[in-house]
C-alpha cells in the first residue's frame, strides 16, 4: 500500500503559502514533492492542497492509499465530524471527495507534528517558503 504524508502552511496567515508531499511504500521514500501555491493563503488551504496533491500523485500507483496529514481540522472534515462552513474550504474538501472515487480504498490518519515524516513534508513546505524565488 502506498503510503503519503502531506503538509501545506501559509506565513502570516493569511500569506505566502506552500505544500509538501511525501510518497511512500514498506518504509521508503519513493518521492517527493514541493511548491509555492500562492501570496495569500491561510494555512487550512495550504493542507488541503497539500492533500490534494498527495491524493493526486497516489492515484497514478495505487488503488489503495493511506494519508498521513497533521491538521485536526481537515482530518475531522473528512472524517464527518466537523462540518465545512468555510466556502473555500468546502471547494476544496469537494475536490477531495473526487479524488477519493479513483481508488478502492482511501484512509486518513491525523499525526503529530512529531511524526519523523510529517517533519519531512513540513521541511519541503518551509523549503518553498523559504526560497525568495
């Protein structure tokens, strides 16, 4: 089963954002992905767009994949237990909803910001902010 790790943030809150994606399978890294997605985004964009893309590269491997992300309130979306006020939110949890119909199986599981590969996706995000490029 492949396995991602996703993680998106925004300096400023709303600001400059990037995401982070980690794809793995039996405990190794088969690649990573990284890009700037904007001048102002809050930080909840930046995850779910980080998600998207997670479930986007996942999609061209496998028909089974399990997410790692560290947002409590994405995780509590998908899971139902939150509902989505947010409009923009709500366009990009819809686009989630899609993309979970190209595999047989999709599982999500809310990590610590302590996970050892949650802090290499974080890494990337703070990569792409980082480059004044």
């Amino acid at each position: 089963m492949i396995i991602t790790n996703s993680d998106g943030g925004a300096r400023g809150n709303p600001g400059p954002g990037a995401i982070g994606v980690i794809i793995r399978h039996d405990g190794k890294i088969l690649t990573t992905y990284s890009q700037k997605i904007g001048k102002y985004v809050t930080n909840n964009i930046a995850e779910y767009e980080a998600l998207i893309k997670a479930l986007e590269m996942a999609s061209k491997l496998t028909k089974e994949v399990t997410c790692y992300l560290d947002s409590e309130l994405v995780y509590m979306q998908l899971m139902g237990k939150y509902k989505v006020k947010n409009k923009n939110l709500l366009t990009l949890f819809l686009v989630v909803q899609r993309l979970q119909d190209k595999f047989d199986k999709v599982k999500y599981i809310c990590v610590s910001r302590e996970d050892m590969f949650q802090q290499l996706a974080d890494g990337l995000v703070n990569e792409e902010l980082d480059n004044k490029e």
